[in-house]
C-alpha cells in the first residue's frame, strides 16, 4: 500500500535531490548495503527494524566483518536476503514479500537495477537513495541525515555528520598550505597476492583519498579508473609512499589479509611479500620503508576519514604529529557500534623481509 495509507508521513530528501514520502515511524526496513553506516546512525537496536538484506554484500564481500556482527546480533543471519544486484540474483518478488515500510539502496545499487525501483515503488514500497561510494563530504552528510531521519535518530545523525565533516575539513586545512612537492603515491588492491599486479584507483576509491590527503598519485592520467598499472610505469614512476588495500579474503592464499581478527603477523607476512617483485627494491617507498596496508572495507564508510588521517601522516608526519589514526578508528567503533575493531586496519611494513 502506498505510504499515505499508513497514516503519518515523513518526506525525506535522498543522495539524488529526490524527495520521497514515506511512513513517519518505518518499521520494516529493506537495507541494500551500507551496514555498519546504518549501525551507527540508528545505534545499538537499529536493525530491529530491518527485514531484509541484500546478504552478499556484507557475507561475501567482508566476511570477518559479518562474522563479528552476528556474534553480537544473531538475528542479522536469519533475515531475508534480496540478493545481489551486481551478479543478477536480486529478487523482486523476495523483497516485495518481506513488506518492507522502505528500501534503503545505495545509488550503485539504484542505478543498476533501473526498472525494478519502479516495481518496488509501484509495490507500495518507498525507494531512497544513500552513497558513501562518492566520498564526499556532501553525499555522506545527506546519506547520514537522511537514514537519521528515517530511523528517528536525527541528533545521533547530526553528531556524526558533523563530525566527518569537521574530521575532513582538519585533514583538508593541514595539507593546503604545505610547500613543496606532493610526495608520489601508488596504491594497489592486494587480492591477488603480489604474484599479479592488482587494481589501482584514479580518483575513485582509495585515489579520492590520496587526492583529499595531499598525495600525487601516479595512477592519474592511467586508463581505467580502477584497473592494474603497468609494472614498468610503477617503477619509472618510483612512488615515494605505498598503499596496499586489504581485506578478509578467505579463499586467497596470497591476499593481502586485513580486519577483524586477523593477527599483525599474518598481515605484516602477506605484506611483506610485494617487496620481492622486481625492481621494487629500487623504489623509494621501498628503501624509505614508506609501506602500508589499509583494510579495503574501510572506505566508503562513515569512519573512512581515520583512513584518511592515516594516509596523509604517512605522507606529512610532521603536519599530523599529534594525530593518531588507529585511535580515531578505535574511538569510532567504541562510541556508535556494537562491536570493537578487534584486528588489522591500518598498518605500516616493519623492516624488509
């Protein structure tokens, strides 16, 4: 039934300036993605009112991450999963069914099944629209507003958009006016182990990042706004700073491992092994130990500027001395979520094997 027949109606504006109406107390919530953003944003008992879940993308895509919360909230595994848009296994007729109040999706995940939100909507079912995949300061405030909104939250919402942008606008103010040259970054997703160069990030992703932090980034200007370089140009461009992302990737023996419960070793272990490519000896990121692990989950989140600290410490110590971006992190989890961030997020290479 369309929204007007549940009564009292809210209208919130969503990620893409559309304003859509929907029940003033929603109590069935379709979540696409965005899981521990919504965590944080409607607190410890926020997914009370979620019914169903597009399951893939928090169990497969970060696994650890998944495994942590349903410690805590076993619930979480026996909601409905919609499916996945990006392979084809979204369901329609799943998500009709779990009669949801409204349908939180990111905008890739709007975009991407096009005519099936007119099918939601014409179910009687509200579709809004949230994106931290655009990494702004904008686009997370409206994101932010928008699910505190819908969840009754609107002064929790409020403290955590505030404080992203007051975190960004400090990274921002501490890189702007330093002199001389931007130190030269390359940044490489270590699913692949270091046998096989993996994707690098223009100005999406981990290159909206660097660019934000103060770092030149070598992959601007490459083909592709996320694809593998090629090796020679990483080692004519000679980096100064690099940044391995990793994640939980169970089935890879060789990946780069990061997050929840992995021990430094084992990260530190996989990390180190990039450095017995050839030629990367020579680099001066390499001599310079200038080599670091980012969990990969990391961005795209409400908590993504203590990645963003660490990013531009590692390129100015000096301009963020008193900065400490693991604590950022920690203190973000302690304060809005219901787990610790017990593990490996954010670290740099030790010595050469």
């Amino acid at each position: 039934m369309p929204a007007q027949a549940y009564g009292k109606t809210i209208t919130v504006t969503d990620t893409l300036n559309r304003k859509i109406e929907l029940p003033a107390k929603p109590e069935r919530i379709l979540l696409g993605f965005y899981f521990e953003d919504f965590y944080a944003i409607g607190g410890a008992n926020a997914f009370d009112k979620v019914v169903a879940i597009s399951k893939s993308t928090w169990h497969d895509w970060r696994l650890s991450q998944w495994n942590t919360y349903i410690k805590v909230n076993p619930e979480i595994a026996k909601l409905v999963d919609v499916g996945e848009v990006d392979s084809g296994t979204f369901s329609i007729e799943k998500a009709i069914a779990s009669k949801p109040d409204v349908a939180i999706l990111a905008a890739w995940q709007y975009n991407a099944l096009g005519d099936v939100v007119t099918k939601l909507e014409a179910a009687g079912i509200p579709v809004v629209v949230a994106d931290y995949n655009a990494q702004t300061v904008e686009k997370h405030v409206i994101s932010t507003l928008m699910i505190g909104k819908i969840l009754g939250t609107e002064q929790r919402a409020k403290k955590l958009a505030d404080e992203y942008a007051a975190a960004v606008e400090d990274v921002m103010h501490r890189v702007m006016h330093l002199g001389g040259d931007k130190p030269r970054v390359y940044v490489e997703l270590g699913n692949k182990g270091a046998d096989e160069y993996g994707n690098s990030y223009r100005e999406g992703m981990w290159g909206g990042v660097i660019g934000l932090a103060g770092g030149n980034n070598i992959a601007i200007g490459q083909a592709g706004q996320w694809s593998p370089l090629n090796p020679e140009y990483v080692l004519t461009s000679d980096p100064e700073v690099i940044f391995i992302a990793g994640s939980y990737w169970e089935s890879r023996d060789k990946a780069v491992l990061m997050g929840f419960g992995v021990e430094p070793e084992t990260t530190q272990s996989r990390l180190s092994t990039f450095l017995g490519r050839p030629g990367w000896s020579n680099l001066s990121a390499v001599k310079s130990q200038q080599v670091h692990a980012l969990y990969h989950g990391g961005a795209r989140t409400l908590y993504d500027y203590a990645f963003l600290q660490y990013i531009g410490k590692a390129l100015y110590p000096e301009a963020f001395a008193d900065i400490d971006p693991e604590e950022t992190h920690r203190r973000f989890y302690e304060t809005y979520l219901p787990v610790s961030a017990e593990g490996v997020f954010m670290t740099r290479l030790k010595s050469s094997p």
